[in-house]
C-alpha cells in the first residue's frame, strides 16, 4: 500500500497488513462531490491503480437510483474502493453488505440492537436506515471493475429525507478509521468464498428482513411481498399476497412496518 496525505499512520499500517488491500492507494480527503465518482475517473485511465478513498464531508453523495445521500461533516464514514472481480461473482453490494454488518455487529452494542440486512444494499437497526452501499461496475479487458461506495452514520443525519440510525447511539464514540478496518477485516476474511456460502452467510446477516412484508417496485410493477429466500448468484426470491414465488434481480424495496 502506499501511503498518503491526510492518511493517519496507524491507519496506513493496519490496512497495509490486510491481504485484499495491501496493494491499494489509501487517499482520505476533507471534501469531494463523491468517492464513487472519484474513482470511476481512472477506469479509463493508463496508470490506473487500485485505490481506497474516504472523505469528510461529500457534496454530491448518492444512493441507488440516483437518490441523494445527505450527511455533514463528520455526521458519516464515507468510503468507496476499487475491486477487480470476476464477471459472475457473488454480488459485491450483498458483500459489502455482510462485511458492514460485521463490522458495526464487532462493538459492544446492546442486546436490544437489531441490525439486520435489506436487499440489495442496506444495513438497518430496527425501523431505520443505519448505512447503504452503492456498487458500480465497468467491463475492461474481460475483468469486472468494481467501486463499492460505502456511507454509515456515525452522528443522527441533519438533512434526510430517510429517518435514520447511527453508530452513536449503539456503541457510543468510535473513530471512524476503526469502523472501516473492521469492514476491510471483514471483506478480506470473505471474498474468496463461493457463492453459496456467501449466500447463506448473507441470509444469516439479513435477521429481520425475512420477517419484514414489502412494497417492491421493479419492471413498471407494484406489488406486496414477503422475502423468502436469496440464490447462490444473489437473486432475492419474494411470495406475493396471493401465494406466487418470484425471483428479483433488482428492485426497491420499502419495508411495510
């Protein structure tokens, strides 16, 4: 790994000992539009290089679907980082998801935390949106580019249109260079699994989910739905209010609590 401005040294050494991420550049800036956005700039680029990118405070921060993602200085840990995947492997946001839940799940937290996993690319503390994850992927020379866009809040959100939970309020002050080595910890401990076991690990993680009804938005349909199960390649299998199983391979999802 080579080390950066604006990289805490303690930071740069625990990273550069993780296995996946040795050869990153870690780069932690103050402010950008977006982290996501940062990194896709080099897909193209001849010395293009691996790379982690944490920022402050994002001005142009976004979720899926294009939705705004708001959040203050110093209110979230924002990150996104490259991977080189094979085409067909285990969905990186579902990963990114299990990493996350481990990593927020790795503090004393209280008993009554619920944290559990929402398909495709959220982690959830009870009725409230605790992170989400943002993947985008480009096909270069055979070989699947990944950015894995990663926001958790840290502090309640000031300016959202989702109601929110934060780290806070489960495991007190953390520093947010904590929070993601324990991500990277984490993704670096799963990523060479098979899809199946990663699947059924994911399933684990996803708690309340598949007891959660609802409303699903996919193909110009609206309907109902209660989670059953997810496939090896990361599908998410619903029933229906009227008893009929389909497979989703990208949908929203809002809970009907």
């Amino acid at each position: 790994m080579h080390r950066f401005s604006g990289v805490p040294a303690r930071l740069y050494a625990r990273l550069s000992a993780i296995e996946f991420f040795h050869a990153h550049e870690l780069h932690w800036v103050a402010k950008t539009a977006s982290t996501n956005d940062d990194l896709k700039a080099g897909w193209l680029s001849a010395d293009y290089s691996q790379q982690i990118r944490v920022a402050d405070f994002q001005t142009a921060g976004r979720g899926q679907y294009g939705r705004r993602w708001r959040g203050g200085a110093g209110q979230a840990l924002m990150f996104s980082f490259t991977a080189v995947l094979t085409p067909g492997h285990f969905a990186p946001s579902l990963l990114a998801g299990i990493a996350l839940a481990e990593a927020v799940k790795s503090f004393e937290l209280s008993e009554s935390a619920k944290i559990w996993l929402k398909w495709p690319n959220d982690v959830w503390l009870a009725d409230r949106k605790l992170a989400g994850i943002l993947t985008e992927s480009c096909l270069i020379q055979g070989k699947m580019h990944c950015i894995i866009g990663v926001g958790l809040n840290l502090l309640p959100l000031e300016d959202s249109d989702v109601v929110s939970a934060s780290l806070f309020e489960l495991a007190g002050s953390v520093e947010p260079s904590d929070v993601l080595c324990r991500f990277c910890h984490s993704w670096n401990e799963h990523w060479k699994k098979t899809d199946d076991q990663l699947a059924a690990l994911w399933a684990k993680h996803a708690g309340d989910f598949w007891k959660t009804p609802f409303r699903i938005t996919c193909e110009n349909a609206e309907y109902n739905a209660l989670p059953i199960s997810l496939s090896s390649d990361g599908g998410l299998v619903v029933r229906d209010e009227d008893g009929n199983e389909k497979l989703l391979v990208s949908a929203s999802l809002k809970p009907l609590f």
